[in-house]
C-alpha cells in the first residue's frame, strides 16, 4: 500500500532514516567482530562502528531468509559517517551510491540495526541506497544494476528466495509494538513509490540465473524419541532459485538410510532399541550441491518390565494387592499402575493407576469368589508385560479392616 505523506525537509529525513529504529533494547551486547575482506567481491570493507550493530554467527544462531531495501534519503557518504558514528545506534549491511559503487559495513554473519523491529533485524541482511523516497527519477540505472547483482549474490549464497516474500521494503517490516502498523517501530516508507521494484526484481534474477543455486539448511533439525521410534523433522531447506530435490537422511548408530522427496520434512524410523542414544544427519539435495545438519541425540524407550512379588489379601468386596516396581522403567518413568483381576481363571476389567505407589486397594470384587491379580507398569510408552498372577484370595463380608484373609502366593513349580 502506498503511503502519501508531506515531504519532509532534507535534515528531517536523514536525522530519522540514520537513527533507524534497530530495538537494540533487545540485543544481546558483544565484542566487535573482526573482519577486513568483504562477502561481496565488489564491494568496499568500511566497518560500521561496533556499537551499531551485534556480532553473531549466523545462520548457525539465527538464519537469514529474507533482504530489506532501504534508501538513505541522502547520499552515501552521509550513511558511511553515521553508521561509523557511534551515537547512531544505526546500520546497514551495505551501502549503494548512485554510481553504483558498493561499500559493505556490516559481516553478513552479523546483525545490522535496520529494520526497526528486532526479529527482522536477526533474519535479514539490509542494504541502503542514495538517494530519497519521494524525489522521482532519483535512483539511477547504475545504482539499481549493482545492487541487484549484490541481491542475486546474497540470494545465492544464503538461499533466499529471490521473490517479494523475501525481498521486502522497509515500509514492510511490521512494528513489534504496534499490531498493523509497518515500517518498523519508526513508520518508515522507504524505498518508496518511486522505487521501481519489477526493474529490480527483473536484473536481480537475471544476475542469479548465472549463478549457482545450492539448497540451505535452515538452524536445527530435531529428533524426538519415541516408543522404539525417533522423529526426525527439520526446516525445509532454502534455495534461490532451484527447488530441493531430495533429502538424505542417515542414522547413527547403525547406518540407517531414508531417502525422501525435496517436499517432505519429517520420517520417523521404526523398530529402534532402547537405551540407545541415536543421531540423525538430515542432507538436502538439488543439481546444485548439498548441504547438511545433524539432530539432537534421542534416545528410544520401550514400556517398562514387569514388575514382581504380586500378594493379595482379601477384605470385604475387595483386595488390597502390592507388588515390587518393575527393575527396568523402559527409559521413560513409571506413571502409573495396570491391575487386573483374575475371577475363576478369567481375567476381568483392569484398573489403571496413575500413581506410583506399589498398593492398591482393589473394590468392587464378589465375595466368596476366588481371585488372582496380575500387575502391569505404565510408562509414557504405555503398560509393559503384566506381573505373574498374585496368590489366591477370597473376599467376604465377614472380612473388615485389620482382619483381612489372604494366602500364600502360589510356588513356581519343581525343577524337572
């Protein structure tokens, strides 16, 4: 949507585009980076001044997936001395002047103080251009022609798409503060109407079509462990221009391999064991080349064992039964109990416990009938085998607190 609004005069609108609302508030504060070659062949290295903008290492700790156009609303010059200035609080990645000459002040690994809205900041790479929002003709051929090659270089090198989901204005940039509002927390309308987007955008892919195109990975592919399963799910993976072609998936130990579509972006791997901690390399794949991340470790849990010593002892409609806890949780903590009872040799309706406790009073039992019990742990894989049935006991009405009936728990049998 375009923004009309009265002109500013010139020293109003460089005092607010170079104090550039970067929410440093936010920002962690670090040590100046050391750099002294720039990312871009053809650029020119003048460093910012380290208190304008935050070292990082991108994309390990945050990715970068999108470019933000800005203009100066003055000439270059004016933007290499204020983002030297250290009063600013102000940056940009790279600076275009009209004749096209390109000086970079900020490591395309670090976040420059641009956007006006902190998120956007840590996503995005900002590059300002000479020259003023709302004066026509004021961006020349030169100036559009080399930054669109540094654009198809940055899109190539870190995999943004080269479209206008990612290749945004700063009048784009939403306010953090102020839901519906845009432009970053200052209101910014730059690069302007007069900012000619669709010649832009035009010498932009023109310029990448001749460059390589390798898939991204985007931060942290994660496994999430299971019932002697792991979920493998990651980011798709970023491109330029080429679409992913496929994924390559390998687990350790035990060089497990799935191969994927370049669409999918998450398996699951079946039939795991336990207790044992497995990583995961998740490769993207296009014509270009490949790149790589490695989960998390995840280590699979199956239900616990059974647990031991089952006894019973009657009461009146009711059993109290204990046991001893399984010797082996599965991995995954007990949560609760199983406890089924055995009428006559048939088993009846279980009754589940979510406690950890090992008794449980059991109601609801006919008196004068003969029960057994059997116990099975529940852990966040589910109930595990079930205990060897209890001793034999009878409640009765005759039966109360304190003078509760039971027998011994049956014998194994001889050794043959």
């Amino acid at each position: 949507m375009r923004i009309t609004i009265p002109r500013p005069n010139r020293i109003m609108l460089l005092a607010l585009t170079l104090t550039v609302a970067a929410l440093t508030a936010d920002a962690p504060t670090y040590a100046a980076a050391v750099t002294t070659t720039p990312d871009y062949w053809n650029a020119t290295w003048i460093p910012a001044n380290p208190a304008n903008f935050t070292v990082a290492d991108r994309p390990h700790d945050y990715p970068v997936d999108m470019v933000v156009i800005h203009d100066i609303e003055g000439t270059a010059q004016s933007a290499i001395n204020a983002f030297q200035d250290p009063n600013r609080q102000a940056s940009a990645h790279y600076v275009v002047s009209k004749t096209g000459a390109i000086t970079q002040m900020v490591a395309e690994k670090d976040i420059a103080w641009h956007a006006g809205n902190w998120d956007y900041n840590t996503r995005a790479i900002g590059i300002e251009h000479e020259g003023y929002a709302y004066i026509p003709y004021t961006y020349t051929v030169n100036e559009y022609k080399w930054s669109a090659r540094l654009l198809a270089s940055i899109c190539s090198r870190w995999g943004v798409p080269l479209d206008r989901n990612h290749v945004i204005g700063h009048y784009q940039v939403p306010d953090p503060y102020n839901p519906g509002l845009y432009g970053g927390s200052s209101h910014h309308t730059d690069p302007g109407p007069y900012w000619d987007w669709v010649y832009y955008m035009n010498v932009a892919r023109q310029e990448a079509a001749i460059l390589p195109s390798p898939p991204h990975m985007v931060l942290t592919a994660v496994a999430t462990a299971g019932n002697l399963t792991a979920a493998v799910t990651w980011p798709a993976a970023r491109t330029c221009r080429t679409p992913i072609a496929s994924y390559h998936v390998v687990g350790q130990p035990g060089n497990i391999v799935r191969d994927l579509p370049g669409n999918v972006t998450t398996t699951t791997f079946a039939g795991l064991q336990a207790h044992v901690a497995y990583t995961f390399t998740v490769t993207a794949k296009n014509s270009y080349g490949q790149d790589s991340l490695t989960t998390n470790a995840a280590t699979p849990y199956t239900v616990p064992s059974a647990p031991s010593n089952a006894i019973a002892t009657a009461g009146n409609g009711s059993a109290v039964v204990t046991w001893t806890a399984p010797s082996d949780n599965g991995g995954r903590p007990v949560i609760g109990y199983r406890v089924t009872p055995i009428l006559n040799g048939t088993a009846q309706p279980a009754r589940t416990f979510y406690l950890t406790s090992t008794m449980e009073v059991v109601s609801g039992l006919t008196n004068d009938s003969s029960y057994t019990f059997v116990v099975a742990a529940i852990n966040m894989g589910g109930a595990g085998a079930s205990s060897t049935p209890s001793n034999s006991v009878t409640p009765s009405s005759t039966l109360h607190p304190g003078a509760a009936q039971s027998s011994p728990a049956p014998s194994p049998p001889p050794r043959t």
